[in-house]
C-alpha cells in the first residue's frame, strides 16, 4: 500500500508540480505569451484548487482515499486531454484550473490522510517515505516529460500525462490502496480479527475542522505554510527558466532540477526517520527555513555560477527535504487523526495562497527587469519570515484533543460520529 502510494505521488507530483518550467519556454514561443500569462495559468489553477481543498478534505474524511483517489486519476487523464487542444490563453487558465481540482484528488489530501491513518508509531517515517514519491516525480519524470517534449511538443506531452496518470493509478487504487487498517482484517494494534467479523471502531483523538478553525495555532501555522510554499513553490515553477537566464542550456537546466528533486529520495528519509524522533516538528521546519533562505542567498550573490549553484543544491537539499512533510505532521500532532483531511484541507486553503502568487510575481519580475534577482531576493524573505512564524507557533500550546469513534464500512469508506470525553 504504501508503494502504491509512493508510486501514484511520483507520478503526479512530476506531472504537475515539478514540471511546470518545462512548458513555460514552448508555450511563450509558440502563442506568443509573457512569460507573466503562462506563470498566471499555473497560479490561477493553483487558486482554484486550494478552493476546493476544504471539500477534497471532507470528501476523504466521508468516503475514504481510496474512492476518491481512484476517481480524481480517470478526471485527470481527461483533464491532461483538454490541456493538450490548448490555443488560447483563456483555454490554459480554465483547463489548468480544471486540472488542479481533479489533481489534488490524487495527490496530497487523499495519500496523506492514507499514510497517516495506517501508520501510527512510526508516521514520520512513513510520511517521509511517501515523500520520497514527490521527490521522484522531479528526478525520474521531469526528464522523462523534457525528453516527450523535444520529440512530439508540448501537447503530445499532456496526451503522455493522460495515459500514463489512468494507466498506473487506477490499477494502483484498485489492487493496493486501502482505507483502512482493517479492511485487511488487521486492528490498529496489529492483532487480527476473526475471519468474517466486523471491523471494530477505530478510537481516535482530534478536533474537528471547525474546532480546530478557532485556535490562533491554526492560522499561525497556516500562515508559516503559506510564506514557507511561496519560496518553495515559486523557486520550483522557475528553475529551469533561471538556469537558462544565467547561461545554461535547456538539458543542464532540466538535470539540475531533477538533481535538486532527487536528493529528496535520500533527504525525506532522513528527516523522516529524525522526526520520530524529536517532540516539536516546529523545531525542524524552523531548521528547513533557515537553509532555504541561505540557498536563495548564495544564487544571488553567485550569480547562478557553477560553484554557486553547487553550493546552492547543498542548502536546497537540507532544506527542502520536509517541504511537503512539515504540513502532514504538524496536522496530526497538533489537531489529531478524526478529521485529519478535513484539517489538512483548511489549511491547503490557506497554505496553497502562497502558491499562487508566487509564480505571477517572479514571472512579472523577469518581465520587467530580464533578470531573476529581486525574485531571489523576495524568496528569500519569504523563507526568513517563515522561520518566524514557525518559532511563534512551537511558543504556542496546543488544544487538548478530544476522543472520537470512527466507524469504518466494508468496502472502506469511514467517518468520525462523535466525540466522547476529553
């Protein structure tokens, strides 16, 4: 199960996220656009789907990750098709928009409310595991997809995207993938049942969404999301186009952006693995913050020169090793597991708003100057402010969690009834 989910994040982490920069080079060339409309297309997607995170989050919590990833794979294949007919600006920002909705159904919400709910004693590690998939997308797809790019354009690209998303997740969704520790007949303690019984509750501690909506932790913490992916995110859709910039030809800057994704493979493990093992993952992502900040630094003062990028991909690599680890992690520890996707979701509205501008803006930047550097210069900001946020939100305590029964069906689907005494 957890494979299959390593397998899915990969796959569609590389088809979205980490290849946005490849299609901003064709797309100016062949439309004519700025290179602020194409950023845009990727920032109004990204504001449609945060939009739709909350609902994402209750569906998971109501019908359970299997369902929904399973579904968000077919309307995303369909989605990639509509892409690929793209002839008018109007066009990219609404199929992009469509796409980040039916995404974010197979991505982060679903997979880690799944890995959360199976492992308990050892959930960063297995958190970090499940990162390594994001990771991968970066290091084993971006090539891929540049190499489908050069040979049959970008729209054979989306049309690849279609048929490789329904043709492995799917049968992924189908054949691994399940809600639950005990729709394999196995309670939370490892102890199976009797063949033929009833899976029994599952006993969970945890706020609701909108229990958890009331605590100034939550929008401290989800602000520090939003600033920390602002960085992250804005860097990531613009690499390949920096490296160009500052001299670099199209395959060195695709390798040095599967270089920087695929470090994660080893670094996700070992901030995984460390997690389990430290009380606060507050202290931690204060420590990603500080390096990403550094790295941000040495571009600028470097100029993107070959010792500068090296020591560049060294800080990048420490501190991107929990970005997509940190949001998961403070989530479970701070509100509980009953309505953790619900929770996740909340904070996907707030912490994706960071994601969406932040391409707009360095995009806007490079229109106006031909240059990257002020857009180093705001990532770097954004990181240190991050910092300071996540500093306030480990001085905070955290709410007392309730108990909750989750029922759980047989085919999966399970939701939490109520909460008992505290």
């Amino acid at each position: 199960m957890l494979a299959a989910s390593v397998v899915s994040v990969a796959l569609v982490a590389g088809t979205s996220f980490w290849s946005f920069g490849l299609y901003i080079d064709p797309l100016e060339r062949e439309f004519g656009w700025s290179r602020w409309a194409v950023s845009g297309g990727f920032s109004i997607a990204l504001l449609v789907g945060s939009a739709a995170s909350p609902l994402i989050g209750r569906g998971v919590d109501r019908y359970g990750p299997r369902r929904v990833i399973l579904l968000g794979a077919v309307l995303t294949a369909g989605s990639f098709l509509l892409l690929a007919t793209t002839t008018e600006l109007w066009q990219w920002f609404v199929y992009q928009s469509i796409t980040a909705v039916f995404r974010n159904m197979m991505f982060f919400i679903p997979f880690q409310t799944l890995v959360s709910r199976w492992f308990d004693r050892r959930r960063g590690l297995a958190v970090g595991i499940l990162g390594t998939g994001f990771s991968m997308g970066g290091f084993v797809v971006v090539p891929i997809l540049q190499a489908v790019i050069n040979a049959v354009q970008w729209e054979g690209s989306f049309v690849f995207s279609a048929i490789v998303t329904v043709a492995v997740i799917a049968p992924l969704s189908l054949l691994l993938i399940r809600d639950h520790p005990s729709d394999m007949g196995v309670e939370v303690d490892g102890d199976a049942q009797p063949e033929g019984a009833p899976p029994k509750p599952a006993v969970l501690t945890g706020l609701t969404d909108r229990q958890a909506l009331r605590t100034p932790l939550f929008w401290v913490i989800a602000l520090a999301l939003m600033v920390f992916f602002f960085g992250m995110f804005g860097w990531t859709a613009h690499a390949v186009p920096y490296y160009e910039s500052v001299g670099y030809s199209k395959w060195w800057a695709a390798q040095l952006l599967a270089i920087a994704a695929g470090s994660g493979i080893i670094t996700r493990l070992v901030f995984g693995y460390v997690a389990d093992r430290i009380p606060r993952i507050e202290v931690a992502a204060m420590a990603l913050c500080a390096c990403l900040t550094l790295s941000m630094l040495v571009l600028l003062v470097t100029g993107g020169s070959v010792v500068g990028v090296v020591i560049f991909l060294g800080f990048w690599f420490v501190g991107s090793s929990g970005g997509p680890m940190i949001e998961p992690l403070l989530t479970s520890r701070t509100f509980g597991m009953a309505y953790f996707a619900s929770i996740l979701g909340a904070l996907g509205l707030v912490s994706q708003s960071g994601q969406i501008v932040s391409p707009i803006i360095a995009g806007a930047i490079f229109d106006a100057t031909g240059e990257y550097d002020w857009a180093l210069v705001m990532f770097a900001c954004s990181m240190g402010l991050s910092l300071l946020l996540y500093w306030l939100a480990w001085k905070l305590p955290r709410p007392e969690l309730p108990v909750v029964s989750v029922v759980t069906s047989a085919d999966g689907g399970g939701q939490a009834r109520r909460s008992a005494e505290a």
